[in-house]
C-alpha cells in the first residue's frame, strides 16, 4: 500500500468518528467504517459530485449505503465534507431524536438519499435511481440529467433474495451508470462467510450481464481509484466492484464477527487509535487541517452544481418546453390533466379496466409517470400506451418490463421515486404484495410518492385458488403508517382513486382493484377523496348500515333493496379508504356512520381484523377468516355467503338483538 501520509490521515479521521460514535452510543457496527474507509474515502474525495449546501441538486451523484448497519461510515463522511450534520449528531447517534439513527433514513438525515437497513434494499433503490437517472437522460439530455449511481453493498445485501432480482434487471437492462461497490470482508454477523457463502460473487454477476472488478487490497486509494475509472469507462453495463477489505481493521477484533455488531470497548478503541498512529484522546477528534481539506471537497460542489446550472440555462434556451417540464416536475407541480368520464353505457368494468382507462387518459400530459408490472402487464392493465418501453437503446421510454421480480420492483419503484423528478408505479397481483412488502414498507417509512397497484383484489378471482386469493393482504396495509390503500368500487370510484394517487404526496398509495366485471353504481358525487361516503339512504334514520369497499359494495345495495321490502331502513356507506376517511374530522365521520345507529354490518371479502373501528361493538362483520378454495367467483360467493340475501338475513338478525 503506497497511500500518502496526508492520505491515511483523512481515511482515519473517518474511522475514528465512527468508532468513537459507537462506543458512546453503546450500540452500533465498527466493524465496516474501519474496513471499508478508504473505499469511501476514495469515491468521496475524487469522484462523486454532490453539493452538501444544496442535498437536492438535480444532476448529483447518487450514493446509496445498502450496508446500512454501517450508518456511522456516512454520517462521518457526512459532517466532515459539510453538509448539516454537526459534531453533536455524531456524539448523538442513536439516541433519541438526534439527525443519525442507528440505520440511514431517508428524509431524516441531510445527504441520505434512501431509508437503508434491512439488506439487500438499498442495492435494490440504487438499481431505481441508475434506471431513473438512464429514463430523465434519454429525455433530457445530458446538459440536464448525466450522473453515476453508486452503492456500497455487504455480503448480507448479495445473499438477499431482493438483490438477485434487482441486479439481474440492471444486467438486462445494461445501466452502465451503476457501480457497486462489494465490501467483501469474509466476515458476516454471526461468523466467517465461508459458512454460509462460498459463491464467485465475480462470476455471479458476469452472468447477470454485469462488469466485475476486483480490488485485492481495499486499503490501496490508487486501486480503488483505478477500479473507479474503469468502471466509469464502461457505459454499455454495470459494474460491480469487489473489494478485499478487513472487517475491523486496525482494531484487536479485526477479521472477526465480533467487529461486526457491537462497540469494540474502550480498551480497544484506544488500542486501535494506537495501531493507527491516532490520539487516543480527545473522543472525536479530527485535526484542524484535516477537516480543512474534507471541507474543501465539499465546497467544490457548489462550483459543479454552478457550472451545471450555467450548461442547463444554455439547454433552457433551446429547449423550452422541455425546460418549463422539468422546472415543473422538479416543483412538485402537476399541468392540467383530462379524465375520462363514465356512465351507465360505458361503467359496468373490472375495475382494473376502468384504472387503465384512466392512468391512459393522463400519460401524454402526465409525462412523469413511469412504471410496469411484474410480468403481468396483459392482467394488471396498466400498460402506457404508445408510451414506448423502457429498454436498452430506448431508455425514454416509459413501460418498465419488472419481470417476474415482485420484490425488486417494489424497491426499483422506490428508488425511482426518491431520484425526484418522476412519478412511478409498480402493479401485480394483490396476493403478491407479500412478495413486496419489505420494500412498500420503507416507501411508507420515506414518504415517498409511489404508486402501487395491485389487481385480482379477493376470493372473487376464483378457480386460481387459494394460492392466488389474498385474504389478509387488506389488513396488512392498513396497518402500516404513511400508506394511502383505496378499494374503489366502480369505474367512477377508480377514477376519484387515481386522482389522489397522482395528487397525494407524503408515503405510497395503494390502488386495490378487481378482475372480474362490477356495475356501474350510478352518476353520484362519489366522495372517495373523504374516504367514505353515503351510496344510498333510507328515507328518514335509518335501522342498519351497511358498509363496503370495492366489488362488495354493489351487494350491499342488493342487500338494502332486499331488507327495504321488510320495511327495513337501510343506509349503504362506500368506504374506499379508511386512511381518508379517519383524516376527516369527527362531524363528517358521524355524518356518515351516526353514533345513535348500533346496527352497522361491514362487508368485505378479506380478513375482518380491524373493522370494529367502524362497526362498533354492537355491529357485525362479514368477511373471511380463512384462505379461499378454487372453485367459480359465483361459487365461492354462495358458499362464503357473499350474496345478498345471506346478508340481508344477517342484517335482520342483527336488528333482533340491537
């Protein structure tokens, strides 16, 4: 190793914040800031263009640390090129409140670009901000958009089912702007790697379609550096490059799992400071010049982001409407958009028909949109007509082929959305948000504004069976923060749902839609944006409401018309979105589900859990309890008690007791 005295000095200025963060919190990982330094070192101070005053310029590389057990790595580098994270959030890291948890969270954190901590994720969201940054290219031009995704990866995030997928896309779809980096340390949480991972990680991703470097000493600045420059040279693939680091290194415990998951102890940290020619004390200590020279390579951004802003008001020129789309999807700002309109003629649809009508009807004015299906575009119906695909050789194009990839494409969809500049949606079948889950949960957890559809919503599929019926997949939404899940009922309530998913900012929004044929419920105000309203009212209070979603929302019409022949008054509430509908104030709510009124019954083909909230405790909920069973929807809708009369007996019975 021939690094420059100067050289080691600021590499070690990064290994000593974070081990120092670490023995303060008491908690934490010192193992891969120690290891994987001069890789960051490297990539920071020579190549990556960022902007600490501005976290948000467009045209920024992008660095992605999927190995985000290693947070204190960033967070080091973080403070020390200048963005807004002092000394202090170091000493508070992982403690409460404080700008440095104990795994990177985006918008948490200035300078952190994806929420990272549950492996494999980040490598995943790196993939959706290469494809992003591939997609604005082709449409903007460089002048505009023309920068480098990097990520530094662990052996947990290559043995996660979710990199696999993810990587193999980014193969097939040669994103030659993303380069990994492989902290290949033989070492994971619970001991060496050769228990448990033995695979040529190299030729794993050659056969993905990937360029493959390796770094023989991950402590080596010009190897690193060198392996960078290759890796940027080469623009018709992706890159991955392996880099032997050492786990702890300078440290007693270095090559050791026991680097991995807790402080090294005072002891240690002092013997590692020694190792390294570094003062044990104070705590925290980075030299004046030392973070002299970080500073100034933080402060060069605002030279890039000027020079680019100065290219981009040349391109403006020439290009204004392209200019004027950018400046307003980089706001925030939708333009005007048409949608379509339904009636008794034409709104007897699937309510995936009716969703694909109407994402078409705003795709040319809505440009940003950008998305696809795993594998299931001809059944999900959410294929962007005359919209071209995004392909290699075709990156503006705007239909993304996932494959059969559930859970990548909920990643992928992520890292699109947290690039900026594009609005994506991911869409399958609803069973297979199981698939996805992990990565739905963290674009609630960063806010962010994805779009994820999901069709074939329940029992109703039929003779697919069980497999393929969700049952508790409701629920499961639900109960996760940040998350928008709307079940319209009819073409016109899949419309109102579209606009809020477009609109709606601040966590994902969950499109729940049908495959088979729903009436048109009729031209009404339908309040979907309050998510409930009233469908139907009795003629003065009523004895019993009846409240749905989605596909059984015509059969609790069925069901009123049937109890109004008894003389039964009967209200049927459409209640689409719980999340909305718990926004609104308490006067609206009771407008809608009147506290004097005991007799509510909810009817929904899925898990009931939960639905007490609205029903009381005097109510009844119809639902399923249990998995499905392959047989014809009307089958399964006689043998599950999905018919009108079954609930029109129920409600009866219910106004016995009440």
């Amino acid at each position: 190793m021939a690094n420059s005295a100067d050289d080691e000095k600021r590499i070690n200025a990064i290994r000593m914040l974070s081990i120092d963060a670490v023995q303060k919190a008491g908690s934490g990982h010192p193992g891969l800031p120690l290891g994987a330094a001069a890789c960051a070192f490297t990539l920071w101070s020579r190549h990556l263009r960022f902007n600490p005053r501005d976290p948000h310029w467009p045209n920024r590389d992008r660095f992605v640390l999927s190995a985000g057990h290693g947070s204190m790595l960033l967070y080091s580098l973080l403070y020390l090129t200048g963005y807004d994270v002092s000394l202090d959030d170091l000493k508070a890291f992982r403690q409460l409140g404080s700008k440095t948890p104990g795994h990177p969270e985006y918008p948490h954190t200035p300078g952190v670009e994806v929420t990272t901590g549950p492996l494999g994720q980040g490598l995943a969201n790196a993939v959706g901000l290469a494809i992003a940054e591939a997609h604005m290219n082709a449409v903007y031009g460089a002048s505009v958009i023309d920068h480098y995704t990097y990520c530094l990866a662990s052996d947990g995030d290559l043995m996660e089912g979710v990199a696999s997928e993810a990587c193999s896309l980014a193969g097939h779809l040669k994103l030659g702007k993303l380069i990994v980096f492989y902290d290949d340390n033989h070492v994971s949480l619970a001991g060496p790697t050769s228990v448990t991972f033995t695979e040529n990680t190299c030729e794993r991703f050659e056969a993905y379609g990937w360029q493959t470097i390796r770094v023989e000493n991950g402590n080596d600045v010009a190897e690193i550096d060198a392996a960078i420059a290759t890796a940027k040279a080469q623009t018709g693939r992706p890159t991955l490059i392996d880099v032997r680091t050492h786990i702890g290194y300078g440290s007693p415990k270095a090559d050791t799992y026991g680097a991995h998951g807790e402080p090294l102890g005072e002891e240690n940290v002092r013997k590692t400071k020694e190792n390294l020619g570094w003062p044990t004390e104070p705590p925290f200590y980075v030299p004046d010049d030392v973070l002299a020279w970080w500073r100034e390579i933080g402060a060069r951004g605002a030279e890039l982001q000027a020079r680019w802003h100065e290219g981009f008001k040349t391109w403006k020129a020439s290009h204004p409407e392209l200019a004027a789309q950018f400046e307003r999807v980089q706001a925030g700002r939708l333009p005007p958009l048409t949608w379509p309109s339904f009636s008794a003629e034409n709104g007897a649809l699937a309510t995936r028909d009716a969703g694909s009508i109407a994402m078409n009807a705003i795709a040319k004015s809505l440009p940003e949109l950008i998305g696809g299906s795993a594998d299931l575009d001809p059944s999900t119906r959410t294929y962007l007509k005359d919209c071209g695909d995004f392909e290699p050789g075709t990156y503006a194009g705007r239909n993304i082929h996932f494959g059969v990839r559930e859970h990548a494409m909920g990643a992928v969809v992520n890292g699109i959305a947290l690039h900026g500049g594009l609005l994506p949606f991911g869409a399958t079948f609803f069973n297979f948000l199981d698939y996805m889950k992990p990565a739905v949960r963290l674009a609630a957890l960063s806010k962010v504004h994805a779009i994820f559809v999901y069709t074939h919503d329940s029992v109703f599929l039929g003779e697919d069976g069980p497999t393929h019926q969700p049952i508790e997949q409701l629920a499961e939404l639900r109960a996760q923060p940040n998350t928008i899940t709307i079940r319209p009922a009819d073409a016109l309530e899949t419309v109102e749902a579209w606009k809020i998913a477009i609109a709606r900012k601040g966590g994902p929004i969950a499109l729940i839609l049908t495959r088979q044929k729903l009436p048109f419920l009729g031209v009404r105000n339908a309040d979907v944006k309050r998510g409930g309203y009233v469908l139907q009212d009795s003629d003065g209070p009523p004895d019993v409401i009846l409240i749905a979603t989605g596909s059984e929302v015509w059969l609790a019409v069925e069901a009123a018309k049937l109890l109004a022949r008894k003389g039964t008054k009967v209200r049927v509430v459409s209640l689409p979105s719980w999340e909305l509908f718990a926004e609104q104030d308490r006067s609206y709510r009771d407008s809608v589900l009147p506290p004097n009124v005991k007799a509510r019954i909810s009817i929904e083909a899925a898990a009931t859990l939960g639905w007490e909230r609205w029903v009381g405790d005097h109510g009844v909920a119809i639902g399923i309890d249990h998995f499905g069973t392959s047989a014809p929807a009307g089958a399964i809708a006689q043998a599950f008690g999905f018919v009108p009369e079954k609930i029109a007996e129920t409600a009866s019975s219910l106004l016995e007791r009440v």
